[in-house]
C-alpha cells in the first residue's frame, strides 16, 4: 500500500482518511495515544501497513515519515514522525519496537531501521 502520489503529508492524510484511517495518533509517556478515545498503545499493539517519508525541499531539517496505522483494537490511522536532527529519540525508538512482523509487506520496513 505504499504510495507516492503526492509530496505533502496533507494530501497523503486526506487520501488514508477517505480509506477510513480516520484515527490521529499522537505520542505520550512511551505509548501511541488515540487522540479522541485516549486510548494507549504499546508498539506491539500497532501494526503499520504504510509509510511515507518526506524530505523538505528546501530544509533539509524538515523530514518526516507519515505511518500508516491499525491497532490491535481495529482502530485505524496516521501517525506523523520527524526524523533527522530535530527528531523526537523516544518516539523514534518506539517504532523502532514495532515488531518486524507487525509490519504490512508493502511497508518497507528495511528502509526505516
């Protein structure tokens, strides 16, 4: 399901809500949180079934990776994750503990670790 039809998180997002990944996940206390239910995640529960990763044009500060997600729960969304010097090591780290096998076939997990 990875797809690079577009080059602006927004527009990516927008598309995956129209597929029903309507849920926005945030980031807090080591968990991914539903930000409406508050519902918390462990990386085990998640499961990515796509990435995009972006790179500013003209920052190249300005990165970030917009994952594609399903909780153990049935929930489906997006996460957005920079990545590169301004990034967030927790956050980063924790989907780094994603289980390899919670990762979807299309979701090129080697090209993230």
């Amino acid at each position: 399901m990875k797809r690079e039809d577009s080059k602006h998180e927004t527009d990516n997002i927008k598309r995956y809500q129209e597929e029903g990944y309507t849920v926005n996940y945030l980031f807090e206390n080591d968990h991914l949180i539903d930000s409406e239910s508050k519902v918390a995640y462990k990386p085990e529960d998640v499961f990515i079934v796509a990435h995009h990763r972006y790179e500013g044009m003209s920052d190249p500060d300005d990165m970030s990776i917009l994952y594609v997600i399903e909780t153990k729960d049935g929930g489906k969304g997006t996460h957005l994750l920079g990545y590169g010097p301004m990034a967030d090591l927790e956050e980063a780290e924790f989907f780094k503990d994603i289980p390899k096998a919670n990762y979807s076939k299309n979701a090129d997990i080697n090209e993230l670790t």
